[in-house]
C-alpha cells in the first residue's frame, strides 16, 4: 500500500494559477502603471463636474 497518498488532499497555495494578461504594469497593458489616488479622486472630480456640466 502507498501510505504516502494517503490522507487528506493538501491546501491550495492561495496564488492564482496564471498570471493576468492585462495586469497592471505589465508590457500588455497599454495604460502602463497603476495610477495614485489623488490621480484617480482627480479624475473622478473632473468626470463629476463635467456631467454636471452637461445636466
């Protein structure tokens, strides 16, 4: 008997199994590095103001 594939089945490694195509910072992703977030609340204040604009 095999005593060694006896048992439980063991855990996960808590990684995913492949990498994202389009991670950020990566040479596939066209938009390059993940932007900060006074850049992100930027963009989104000048996204909100410009539909308010419009309305």
């Amino acid at each position: 008997m095999d005593y060694k594939a006896a048992g439980s089945p063991k855990k996960g490694k808590n990684q995913p199994r492949h990498s994202e195509h389009n991670a950020h910072g990566s040479g596939k992703k066209p938009f390059g590095a993940r932007e900060t977030k006074a850049e992100l609340l930027a963009r989104m204040k000048a996204a909100a103001e410009a539909k308010k604009d419009d309305a």
